[in-house]
C-alpha cells in the first residue's frame, strides 16, 4: 500500500484511493501505521499538528509523535492493541500528549480503528488537538471555583482583604466593608495602610528590625513577608475605621501564590475582639476590685500601698495606713437585711471617697473593713483632721428604703516608716489600732503603738493557754448564792468560771472571756460550764433534799447557735437538771442584734421551761418595747446603779423605774452587787425581789456553797470580803 495519498502511481484500488481521500479531507489529524509501528499514512492536519513535513514522518516510528516518558506505555498499548484488535472498541480514545518537531508537547485525544488490508493489519489513529478544549475546562472549573471562593468570602464572618506584594488591597468581603466602613471602591487600589495607625505600623517594624537585625521599612506588608513569612502569622493589631475609631482586631496573614509557586499577594484574615478585650479588661478589673463598691481589693491595696512605700523611699516622706470598721454592723444586716447592709456599705464607700484625694486610696477588704493609704504624710498630727472629717461624715445620717440609719466607725492608724517597712506589718499595725479603739468604746480613732502589739501578742498567748486550759482541767466552777429579799433565803446560784493558769496565775474572766469570744473557744468553754455547773447543781440538791435555780450566763456566739434549745434539752437529760431550774442569762445587746430570730430562740427555751434573765439590765436598750416584745421571766440591775443608789438621786430613779415597769409586766427583778445593808434596805423597800452580792457570798465552791445550804433554811453570814 503506498504510503502518500498524492501518488500518482498506478496500483492503489479504488477502494485505496477513496480512503486516502477521505482521509486528507479529515479534519483530525490521521495516521495510519502498521503492526510494526512504521507510520505509512498521514494527511495535512497531522502535518500541522506536529511540525513535521509528511516526508519526515512516512517510514518512521509512531513513538517520534509520543513524548519519551510516554513510549515505553505507548509501545506496550500498541503490541496489545494489534493481539487483540477485536476487544477494542472501535473509536476508543484516551488522553493522551504528543510532541512536536519542535519539542513542545501537545495535548491531544486519539481514537483507534483497526484496518484490514490486503497488505495486513493496519491501525488507523484519528488525533485531535485538545488545547482549546483543556483551557475551556479550566477556565470553567477556574470560573466555578472562583464563585464557590467568592460565596465562601461573602458569607464569612471574618474580615478578608486581599492584597498585591507591594501592600495594595485588590479585594475585600463584605465583613471587612462592615469592619472598617468603607465601600469596596474606596478601599480597593489603596494601601493596606490606610487601615492601620501610622505609629502601630512604625513600632512594630522598629521591634522586628531589633530581632531581625535587618532595617524592616514602616510598610505593613514588608513586615509581615520579611523573614520569608509566608505562612499564617496570626497577632493582634489596630485597624482604623472610617470614622477614625480603633478596632482591636486579631490578624491572620498567609501569602498567596501563583502556579509557579511565587508569592503573588497577601491574605489578611481579621476578627473584631473589641468584645474579648472587654471582657479580658472586665476579669482584669474584678481581680483587682471589690464587687460590691468596685474599690480595690486587698490585692490591688498591697500593690498600690508598695507603690506608695517606694515613692515614700525617693522622696524622704511618709505614708500613713487607716483600717476602719463600722460599728455594730451586724445589726443592720441582721435586722434590716443584706441588701439594706450592701446600700449602707456603698454610701460609706462613697463618703469615704469624696474625703481623699485623688493620688490616695480607698480599698474594701471584705465585710465592713475599708483601707485609706494617704501619701505624702510627714506626722501623724497632720492627718489627725481628715480623719475626725471621716468619722463625722460615716456617722452622718442615711436613708436607705425609708430607714434613717446612723452606723459609727472605729479607725486604727498607723505611719511609715515608724510601724513599719512592709505592707503586711504596716496593714497588721493599723488592724491592732484598730481593735483597740473598738475596745475602747467604739467610734473612736488610735494611733498604733508597740504597747498594743504587745497586748495583741499576750492575747494570742492567752489565747493558746486557754485552749489548754478547757484540756486541762485548769478551769473551776464558783456559785454566788441569789436571796429572796422577803425571806433572806437562797433560793439560787449563779455559775462563774475561773481560771487559775501555772503560767499566767490567776488570769480574770475579764481577761480570757473577751479573748474566748474572739478566737470562738468561747462554744467550748460555755458547753463545759453548762454541762458542770448543771451536774454540781443536782448534786446540790439532793444533798439538800430541796429544789435550787442555777443562772449560767450564754455567751452571744452561743446565742447564735441555731441548736441552741436541743443543746440545753440535750444537757438537762445527761445530768438530771429539771429545766425549771435553769435560768438563761442573757443581755440586751443580744436580744437586739436579730429581735425576730431571738425571740423565735426564747420562745424555744420558755417551751423547754427554762427561765429567760436579761443581764446587766439598764445599760443597754432598756426599752419597755423590746421588754414587751419578748418573753423574759426576770431582769437583772446592773451593779452600777446599785452601787450610788443610796446616795445617788439619778441612780435611784433608774432603779425605781426599772422595778416599777418590771412589776407592771409580771417580770421579776434582780440586783447584782449588793454590798451593803442600806442598799439591801432600799431595794426591799422599793419592791425589788431578790439580790446577789458580796453581802451576802463571793463566788465559791460548790462544797463551800453546800456548806450555806445546811441546814436549808440558814441565811448566810456576810462574808468578810463584803465588807472590806
């Protein structure tokens, strides 16, 4: 078969001469080759397609046309193509390249016949020149890509702006537009920089120059590719809306890149965290402040009053510490409730505020504690003003919900350097005032001195050995006897306790009481005299065959015990006490400290049977309204009217009083510190029903209080301590 369709030689059938002709006017380039591979027909398409003159390509190798990395595949395909023809399908194509005479390579598509010739089996391949197509598709799938990036831009929430290498934005999304209020028009063809502070920009190439040790341009885009960082880079930075307000905002930037892998551009991924700043400064804030009145807290006063110490150290000047307390606090929240309790605190903390200076601090501690640190103080005397101006602006009357409240406040002061060096000495120093001014009355004001840390450290010892004490068996029982004025008969014992210390000697109950109140050894210390004193008394009467009260005084924590009643209840059956024969002493400052939860608690105790005493009556409230409100069974006069009631006119009207509205109440009445027979006279007379003293006993032991007891009906002897 000749191998040129434009040979003129005889031979060729007609049928030859019809394909070669159809094959020329093909408008695919095609190629007929053999079992060998021996290309032995092309047309002018196939000329076109591949560079080559026909001449070139007749008698040659079919792989001339197949890239080199192809025709080790390509021969394999063409020997299976030829063992196999029937299981191909006529008109198969595949993808494939082929190469020109020039060297480039061409995408192409063949499709595959074979042909039976008289000369043999011959394929013939139709080629077409894809590259049109191929650049079709991709601009196609370029086109389908860029509105699925597109639509993914536009609905994300971030802020996406993209720019050229040399910092210009060529796009953004709608979220950056929302961010920084600008159009896409405005922005797009403009610097990156008209969104960033000049200064930001400045400073943070001055610190990656200092890392780098390169010279970084201010040029935002600069910075961020240099060191060839082209990866996501995510840091927090300041954008500039269009109305000039700053925009706290966290930048993720990632080079973009071209089909040859060069940078191309820059993507700016930013979110708002206008929020997370505020909620970061909010946790900040509340770290350092007081929740209730946004003073600072103990950490922040510990800052600031270092601070003041170091300021004081350069400048040769002083600093002074106040810890102020409000007085009988308790009360208020007791009986008026919390949310009254916050308001008084807020009003306090505002006046307390309205009375420093700016460069000075007030702080809250906790509960109704608060802090002054005053700067620039050289003597104590100076301050000595401002501090009589807070005392009268705390006490100034509040209406807080319709109530008129007044609260005091006791303050403790101390000086730098004089108490101390330190925070904590300095805040310990003027807490020690502080608890001596409370110890002295109340709305009052000491300075601190050595004295005071000394008596604060004796209390702490103290303290200690009474713990040990309650241990030890170092604490006794004494009963003063309580006589019937009409028959000069005992007819009770209040209980005392003492204490006599190995260390210490013999300590009053002056002393360790008000310490077991404070340390809380208190609860202890009155369960074990509760429990003792009610023992020793049964023993007392069965000894004497007849009944005997037994007044045990309760410590205001143990009033505030909620099992209070099941406790009494509890001890009355451990030792055989009836409970008529218990009588509770309290005072008035107890019953006032909650008059609602109180009387609820004295009720419980009168439904036990036990006799309810107000102590130390006169001294406090003294109220015919709270006498009303709650049940009392007897109420006691202080020794302090007792004392000048014979020669006293205005003591011997409060008493006069005190028994009269006792008597119009059905209430009995007691007086304590009796010494004398004038006195016992004048309360006999004025109706007063019964008394205790050192006219008729000391407080004494139990064996000695039996020795009084016997017979029954003796009436004790004056003890020679009475009249000393």
């Amino acid at each position: 078969m000749t191998n040129d369709v434009h040979a003129d030689a005889p031979g060729p059938s007609g049928e030859e001469q019809r394909l070669r002709l159809v094959i020329e006017a093909t408008p695919n380039a095609m190629i007929m080759v053999d079992r060998h591979g021996t290309i032995t027909l092309v047309n002018s398409q196939t000329e076109r397609l591949f560079g080559y003159q026909r001449s070139e390509m007749l008698g040659q190798s079919v792989e001339m046309l197949v890239p080199q990395r192809f025709r080790h595949a390509h021969h394999d395909y063409r020997h299976g193509f030829f063992a196999h023809p029937d299981t191909r399908a006529m008109g198969a194509g595949r993808d494939l390249y082929g190469v020109r005479k020039d060297g480039s390579e061409v995408p192409i598509e063949i499709g595959l016949n074979p042909l039976k010739m008289p000369e043999g089996m011959f394929v013939l391949a139709s080629i077409i020149d894809i590259t049109e197509r191929l650049s079709a598709e991709r601009l196609q799938r370029s086109l389908q890509a860029g509105m699925l990036r597109q639509a993914i831009l536009d609905s994300l929430p971030f802020s996406v702006i993209a720019t050229d290498t040399e910092g210009l934005i060529v796009a953004i999304n709608p979220a950056a537009e929302q961010l920084l209020g600008y159009p896409p028009q405005v922005l797009v063809g403009q610097s990156a920089m008209v969104m960033h502070e000049p200064a930001e920009v400045e400073r943070r190439a001055e610190e990656l120059s200092q890392q780098t040790g390169l010279h970084i341009p201010a040029n935002f885009q600069v910075i961020v590719a240099s060191g060839s960082r082209t990866t996501a880079d995510e840091r927090e930075w300041t954008y500039v809306h269009r109305d000039g307000s700053r925009i706290p905002v966290n930048i993720a930037i990632t080079a973009m890149r071209d089909e040859a892998g060069r940078v191309n551009g820059f993507l700016k991924v930013a979110y708002d965290i206008t929020e997370r700043r505020r909620a970061e400064a909010f946790i900040r804030h509340m770290a350092h402040h007081d929740a209730l009145t946004n003073l600072p807290n103990r950490t922040l006063l510990l800052d600031r009053l270092e601070s003041a110490i170091r300021r004081a150290r350069r400048h040769t000047e002083g600093v002074a510490v106040l810890m102020l307390d409000l007085d009988h606090f308790k009360r208020i929240n007791d009986s008026l409730g919390h949310q009254i309790g916050d308001k008084l605190l807020l009003q306090v903390s505002q006046r307390l505020q309205n009375r420093v200076r700016e460069v000075d601090t007030v702080a809250r501690l906790g509960g109704d504690e608060f802090v002054i640190v005053l700067t620039g103080v050289h003597a104590g005397a100076a301050v000595q003003p401002l501090i009589d101006e807070l005392m009268r602006s705390v006490s100034a009357p509040m209406a807080i919900d319709g109530h008129e409240l007044i609260v005091t406040t006791s303050i403790g002061g101390c000086l730098f350097p004089a108490d101390g060096s330190d925070p904590g000495t300095l805040l310990k120093n003027a807490d020690t005032a502080m608890y001596h001014a409370k110890a002295s009355g109340r709305s009052n004001f000491h300075w601190f001195t050595a004295a005071m840390l000394h008596q604060t450290e004796e209390k702490l010892a103290l303290g200690t050995a009474l713990r040990r004490a309650i241990e030890s068996d170092e604490l006794t029982l004494v009963y003063q006897p309580e006589i019937s004025l009409r028959d000069r008969r005992i007819v009770g014992m209040e209980a005392l306790v003492r204490w006599s210390s190995p260390r210490h000697g013999e300590v009053s109950p002056e002393r360790f009481i008000p310490i077991a109140e404070e340390t809380g050894l208190i609860l202890t210390l009155g369960a074990w005299v509760l429990r003792s004193a009610c023992r020793q008394c049964v023993a007392l009467q069965r000894r004497v065959g007849r009944s005997l009260r037994l007044a045990v005084n309760v410590s205001p924590r143990q009033f505030q015990q909620k099992d209070l009643p099941q406790m009494l209840q509890k001890v009355l059956d451990e030792t055989g006490l009836p409970a008529q024969c218990m009588e509770l002493e309290i005072t008035e400052g107890m019953l006032m400290q909650s008059p609602d939860e109180s009387a609820d608690v004295l009720r419980a105790l009168r439904d036990l049977g036990i006799a309810i005493v107000v102590d130390d009556f006169g001294t406090g409230y003294s109220s015919l309204a709270y006498l009303t409100r709650f049940p009392i069974d007897k109420i006691k006069i202080d020794r302090s009217f007792v004392r000048d009631i014979a020669n006293d006119a205005a003591d011997a009207a409060v008493v006069d009083a005190i028994i009269a509205m006792a008597r119009s109440l059905d209430i009995q009445v007691i007086a304590e510190g009796v010494e004398t027979e004038e006195q016992e006279r004048y309360l006999l007379e004025r109706g007063c029903d019964e008394a205790q003293g050192f006219r008729y006993s000391p407080g004494i032991s139990a064996a000695d209080f039996a020795r009084l007891l016997d017979p029954p009906d003796a009436t004790p002897t004056p003890s020679p301590a009475a009249v000393a």
